[in-house]
C-alpha cells in the first residue's frame, strides 16, 4: 500500500502540473507606483494617544527591491525617547490585483491587510496579531489631503476612531 500511495502522489502532481494555467494571471496592473507618488519621502507629525500622551511620528516611504516594495519605517518620539517603532512592507499581489501590507511592531505585534487606493486616499483593511495572543481587525487611512499635508486615521473595524495624525513632508 505504502509503495502504491508513493507512486500516486507524483502522479496527481504532474496531473495538477499540467492542468493548471502556466503563471497567475495579473488581475489588473499595479497601483504601487500611484503609492509611491503620494507618499514616498520622510513626513513629520504630531498626535496624542488615546490616554492624552502627545507624541512626534516621522513617517519615512521608501521604494526597496528594485521598485517591487514600498518600506516604511516609522519612529516615535515621546519626549522621553526617540525609537524605531514600526516597519511596513507594502507590495502588489497580481493574483488579487490588490496591494497587500505586513507591519511588524515594537511591541512584537504582526500586521496583515489589503490596502485600496481611491484618488488621495489609502484605506487599510487588517488584522493585528499581538506577542500575548489577542487578534484584532482594524481599518485605518492615509489621506494625502494637500500637497505637502498627509493624515493618518486609525479606527475600529467598528468605526471609531481611535486617533488622527496630520504629517507635514519635510525637505
């Protein structure tokens, strides 16, 4: 039996080989490089925790992997120290036809989601997994709402409205 189960597998795998389509077809073309127009550079903002702790956030976006991700480091400053909090990883997925993100925190939190570009504005769909254990669904924003002024909303998945961040670009 074991001999035959052998013989089998490489069998269904040449089948599913030859039946399925030579590469996944791309849904639609990218919107990565619409990404990078409205937010590659370094942004500065200033925003306050849901406790009423005021914070600096510098916003670096950056093109990595000759032009097939978008980086974005994000660095926290809270008046008693300056750190790396946050690092994005952007990337198109031809198959969905959509650009998905992985995030990875300070505090040992993954991020996962699908982002959606609709003129100036990139709406995330995602899902928190913490070190500890808890899942949570988010939705957040990033609007680039003037020429050189960007925000940053985090919500709920519910809608509500966790906190709001205005980043101006800098030189």
């Amino acid at each position: 039996m074991l001999k035959q189960s052998r013989n089998f597998l490489p069998a269904v795998i040449l089948a599913l080989a030859l039946t399925a389509p030579a590469a996944a077809q791309p849904g639609r073309p990218s919107t990565l490089p619409q990404v990078a127009d409205l937010f590659v550079g370094a942004w500065l903002g200033h925003g306050m925790t849901p406790s009423s702790e005021k914070f600096t956030s510098e916003l670096n976006f950056s093109w990595t992997l000759d032009k097939n991700f978008i980086e974005v480091r994000n660095k926290i400053d809270d008046g008693k120290e300056s750190r790396q909090f946050a690092l994005t990883i952007y990337g198109w997925q031809p198959v969905l036809g959509k650009v998905v993100f992985w995030s990875f925190d300070r505090d040992g939190t993954i991020n996962e989601g699908l982002a959606t570009l609709e003129g100036t504005t990139l709406t995330h769909e995602w899902r928190s997994f913490s070190k500890g254990g808890e899942i949570r669904d988010w939705r957040s924003t990033l609007d680039r709402f003037e020429e050189n002024r960007l925000r940053f909303t985090l919500m709920e998945k519910s809608g509500q409205v966790i906190y709001a961040i205005e980043y101006k670009k800098q030189k």
